[in-house]
C-alpha cells in the first residue's frame, strides 16, 4: 500500500525551495519573470522530481543517457560522452544546396557524416558551462542527434539546447518534423 506524502513532508519540501529562493537574492523584476514564466517552472520542477525518483539523484549528478531521459522513455541509440571544451564546439548547418529544410532521417544521415553527432551528455555537460557558450550560438537551437530515445508514446525524440532570451535551456525534439535553418548540429573543433 502506498502511503501518501505527509503535511509535515510538504512542509518541509517547501522549506527547501523557500530557503533556495532567499538565497537568489531576487529582484521585483527577477520574480516577475519567474511568475511570468510558473507553468515553465512547474514542468521544470516536475520532470527534475521525476528524474530523481527514478533514479534516486538529481539531474545535475547523473552521467548516462539513461539516468537523464523521463521517466517510462526508453534510450534506442547513445554515444559515448566525448571529452571536450565548450570553448571548442563549432555550428554545422546540415542543409545544403538551397535546401529550406529536411527531414529527420536525412538530418541524422548527415550529422553522422559530418562528425557533428555529440549526444544527451554532450548536451548536459554544455548546458551546465553555459556561460562559456558563444554568444553567436544563440541564434540557432544546438541539435545533440547522437542519443535518440522513445517517449511515452513511442515517437522517436533527441535531446537540444536553445536560447531562452537570457540563458539555455535543455530540451527532447520530436524525430518527426522539418528541420530548418533555425537548427544546428554541434561538432568539436579539433
């Protein structure tokens, strides 16, 4: 039988994110943009508990894309982590000859070929030196095509980054869209 969470568990769980608030040291405006952006935070929130319910840590002290994927996916395809400085990442355009877009199949045929395949640690370990991101990355979203999982619904999904306005956030794509010149693979420049 599964008990369910205690009033003083809650309480003491909202100690926890009362007391990380306090220590931002937030501004009016700092906290606006949080309620601006709750339901991000809440969805946020929710798969960072899942992650450590399933695998008994938090993201930021997993190492495998197995550790890191949601809860119930399931992991078809992973590289091994590369060992890499950000500061040596460069964009590749995947498209070519005039091409506005291409599909996935195409996308993953190419990132192969042109060695630009870094996969879901790849992408946690940039999203956690962000700060040593080039700016001019920004304009795009950073594809990691090296790991490629199955969500709850089985449709094929791979990790990114993108540019939120004021810092990077970590993201699945679905395997199933055009892929336009607003994506880029990520390759290290040797």
């Amino acid at each position: 039988m599964t008990v369910k969470i205690t009033s003083g568990q809650r309480k003491q769980i909202s100690r926890f994110l009362q007391d990380g608030l306090e220590h931002l040291d937030l501004t009016k405006e700092d906290a606006q943009l949080i309620i601006m952006q709750g339901g991000v935070l809440q969805t946020e929130l929710k798969e960072t508990i899942a992650i450590l319910l399933k695998n008994r840590k938090f993201p930021s002290l997993l190492s495998t894309a197995g550790d890191i994927i949601p809860r119930g996916w399931e992991v078809v395809e992973d590289v091994a982590p590369s060992k890499f400085e950000v500061k040596d990442l460069e964009l590749i355009s995947f498209l070519e000859n005039g091409e506005e877009w291409i599909g996935t199949k195409e996308m993953y045929k190419r990132a192969v070929d042109l060695n630009a395949n870094l996969g879901l640690v790849d992408a946690k370990y940039v999203l956690e030196h962000q700060g040593e991101i080039s700016a001019e990355f920004r304009k795009r979203s950073l594809l990691f095509t090296g790991t490629k999982a199955l969500d709850l619904q089985g449709i094929l999904c791979f990790p990114f980054l993108y540019w939120s306005g004021n810092h990077w956030v970590f993201h699945f794509g679905w395997g199933e869209i055009k892929w336009g010149d607003h994506y880029s693979l990520v390759r290290i420049n040797k």
